[in-house]
C-alpha cells in the first residue's frame, strides 16, 4: 500500500490565492437510466442503486470540449466581475480531448479572445481539476501569475462503448471553472496530491482509438479504504479538524462511495456535495460543477472551508481546503 502524506507543510500567510467565482455548464441533452440501461438489460432501478445516477447530460453536435470550457469560464468571470483581458493563465483539466494536439487551454483562450495568454492541458483525469487549482495556487504564490483560469471539461461520452455496463451507464459531460486571483491569505490551502502507477490499468484507454475500461469494484476499494486519509491530510494542511468543514466535493464518481468516504473522513458538519445524481460522472469537470451546484443550492455560503478531493485514472489523486467564494 502507498504512504500518503499527512505532516502539515507551512506557507506565506501574507502571498495567496483565492477562488474569486465558479461556474459550470451542462449540455441541454438529458438521458435517464431507461434509455441506456433496456439495451444493456439492467434496469433503471439497478443503475441507481449501483451508482446513484438518475440521469445525466450528454453533449450534442454543437457542445464541443472546448467550446463547453470556454462557456463555464466566461460565467466565471462574469461572475467575479472581471473580463478576459485580466487573465494571464489558464489552464483545462480534461482526459477526453479528441486529439493530443493542439492543447483544449489554448482553443478554450482563443474563443475567450485571450490567444496569447499562457495556456496549458493538465491530463491527471477526474482529479484534474485539483490538480489545475494547485497548479494555479502555486504559480500565483510565486508571482507568476495574478488572475487564472482553471477549467475542468469533458465530452466522455465521446470515449465510452455504449456496449459496456460499466462505463455506458456512469460517464456524461459538461464542463466547470474557476477563477483564481492573488489574496492577502491563505484561500486555496496546500494540495495533498500523487498516484498510484502499479494501479493505472484499473481505469484506462488501452489504445487510442478505444474506449474507456474500468475496475469499478477494485477503484471502489481503493477509495474507500485508502483516500479518507488523504483526505484528513488536507485538512491538516490546512489547520482545520474534518468536523470544522462546512462542504466536502469530492469527484462525483459513485454515490455511495463519496458519503463512505465523508464518513470515513468525519466531516459531520459539512455539506457533501451529491451532483452525481443529476449529472453523473463528468470526471475533470465533476468537481467544479458539483462545487457550482452546492453554492447555487444555498448549502454552502462565502468563506466556508470546503474541502474539494479529484480521484480517478493514474491512480491519481488531489485534494485541497478552499475557501468557497
């Protein structure tokens, strides 16, 4: 078994950064558990009890990967009441762009109509979106960026084999980002973050022009049983008790185990985001959309510490306490 880091690390308390605002998109498509589980012969009633999905969203023709990133980051923006011109990084948080090239972060800047600005793909999965926000944090502390983009988008649908029970009835699309500025504290707290390459066959496209193939019950077991202690790492990252949490968003992969996973982790006071029932698993993109949904929702309110967790293909995993905006 991996060692997972659980010593608190120290920083600057007078150079941070912060989540300004967020914003997701879903595609207007909305397909329920009936539609794909009759050709597969499994029920409506068995997705939901195996993974908690009721519905979920699926790009049509026109919602490409980027042009999806480039809508949640404009909301953003608004949102934060800046403009395009204010941002010097963004970087997309995706596994499903249709090619290995060009980059989405540069297509996603040019439809902002920010084509200079630095650009850049993190591919670590559904933990992707984590990975981008201490990414950013850390190149904001640095002074190497002021304002940034970190976008989560997927078109997984795009990668699924409608054939396969395991992936056909989990995966959706959508797309979610954050804008993330300079802070006199300390509102993006240190990532916990690594992976698991003897374990990176659990969740993989074996070959390029093929379709994801998943271990559900393997990862399951890797979640449950190893990550609340990451979990409780960022926590202590961030000098905060698991019971001081007022939100837990975790990627949105199977709903029994995100509540297995809060409960393991003792955040009894937080409000744990559920989007996966509506939304399913959109992988990079789960996690600001789910964070989206639990602000628009009322369930968490600005300058509650929300402890945000990606896991997923790598393994890898990342989870950071955040300040919610």
């Amino acid at each position: 078994m991996p060692s997972y880091p659980s010593v608190p690390i120290t920083v600057d308390a007078g150079a941070g950064s912060r989540i300004a605002a967020v914003a997701g998109v879903r595609p207007e498509r909305i397909v329920g558990n009936s539609e794909l589980g009759d050709p597969l012969g499994v029920s409506a009633e068995w997705i939901e009890r195996r993974v908690g999905i009721r519905e979920r969203r699926f790009a049509g023709p026109d919602d490409s990967l980027t042009g999806m990133g480039a809508t949640a980051a404009a909301k953003a923006l608004s949102a934060a009441g800046l403009g395009p011109a204010d941002v010097d990084l963004l970087v997309l948080a995706t596994c499903s762009m249709p090619s290995p090239m060009p980059n989405g972060a540069a297509s996603v800047a040019a439809l902002l109509g920010i084509p200079t600005v630095a650009a850049f793909d993190v591919n670590a999965a559904c933990a992707g979106f984590c990975y981008g926000l201490g990414i950013a944090d850390g190149l904001i502390r640095s002074g190497t960026s002021r304002c940034a983009l970190v976008v989560g988008a997927e078109r997984m649908t795009d990668w699924v084999d409608p054939a396969d029970v395991d992936t056909a009835t989990v995966f959706a699309d959508g797309a979610g980002a954050a804008v993330v500025v300079s802070a006199e504290y300390t509102g993006i707290h240190p990532v916990v973050w690594g992976g698991d390459g003897e374990r990176a066959g659990l969740v993989a496209v074996p070959d390029r022009r093929g379709s994801v193939t998943m271990n559900g019950r393997a990862v399951y077991r890797w979640v449950t049983t190893e990550l609340a202690q990451v979990a409780a790492a960022a926590c202590a990252r961030a000098g905060l008790s698991p019971d001081s949490l007022k939100g837990f968003v975790s990627h949105q992969a199977n709903l029994r185990m995100i509540e297995r996973l809060a409960a393991g982790l003792g955040a009894t006071n937080a409000a744990i985001a559920r989007d996966i029932v509506e939304t399913g698993n959109t992988s990079a993109a789960s996690v600001p959309l789910a964070l989206t949904r639990l602000i628009d929702l009322g369930q968490i309110r600005s300058g509650d510490p929300v402890l945000l967790m990606g896991f997923g293909a790598g393994l890898s995993y990342a989870a950071q306490v955040v300040t919610c905006p």
